[in-house]
C-alpha cells in the first residue's frame, strides 16, 4: 500500500484572527498565509493546522468528546508543557490534563484552544514512534 507521508489537520473557526494570534502566542505556531483570506495555516516544527474562517459553524466546544481532533507527538514533552502552560489560559485556552505518565506508555497533557478544540500531547516513554507495521 502507498505510504502516509505526513499529516495535516483542517479546523473551522468562528474568528480566523484570533485564533491566529491564539496558536502564535499560546503554542509557539508561525502563522502563514496560504492565498485566501478565509484561511490560515498554523505551522510548528512537522505539524500543520488549517484554519478555515467559519462564522456559523457549531462551535467546538459544544461538540463534546468530537472536539479532540489532534494528537500531538512532542519529543521534550515536559519543556513543551512549560511553555505552553506559561501562555495558554492568558491567551484564552485552558490546560484540561497536567502532563502525566499513562498506562500505555505514554507521558501526556491535554489543552484546549480559544476556540474549545482539545489536542491531547503525548511524549513515548519507551522511546517508540509510535509506528506499526
């Protein structure tokens, strides 16, 4: 079968600025345009997040356990977690799980955006990259 080569997640936002700035100060993204005003893509390291400007979608967090749509691989989970837990609920996003080893091997924490989306952050404890074959 053909290979997934990278993945790339695709959100809709009520406030396309704010959540720009959201991602930049928050979570350490770089912000770029892509061509249309109605979107952005938000860009750290292998992840990519397009934001797209939807004024009438349900907001996410009134969508319940479907508003998760990411999960995060970080190598230094734990720096990550610092930063991100300096800047996040000033920015308007919230820390929902301190980091925290797991059962299955992974060390995690989850966040939520400005905009109620939730990304749960994991860190392989057993050095793992999580591929299968």
């Amino acid at each position: 079968m053909p290979t997934i080569s990278s993945t790339m997640y695709v959100i809709a936002v009520k406030d396309l600025k704010r959540t720009a700035e959201f991602y930049k100060r928050a979570m350490g993204f770089t912000v770029r345009e892509i061509g249309d005003d109605g979107w952005r893509m938000f860009v750290k390291d292998q992840c990519r997040i397009m934001a797209g400007h939807c004024p009438d979608a349900v907001p996410a967090g009134e969508l319940g356990d479907h508003s998760y749509f990411a999960y995060l691989n970080v190598e230094e989970i734990d720096a990550y977690f610092a930063q991100v837990a300096q800047t996040i609920e000033q920015n308007g996003g919230k820390i929902l799980k301190p980091p925290r080893d797991e059962p299955w091997g992974m060390r995690e924490f989850a966040l939520q955006t400005i905009d109620g989306h939730r990304i749960m952050l994991g860190h392989d404890l057993k050095g793992n990259s999580g591929n299968s074959t």
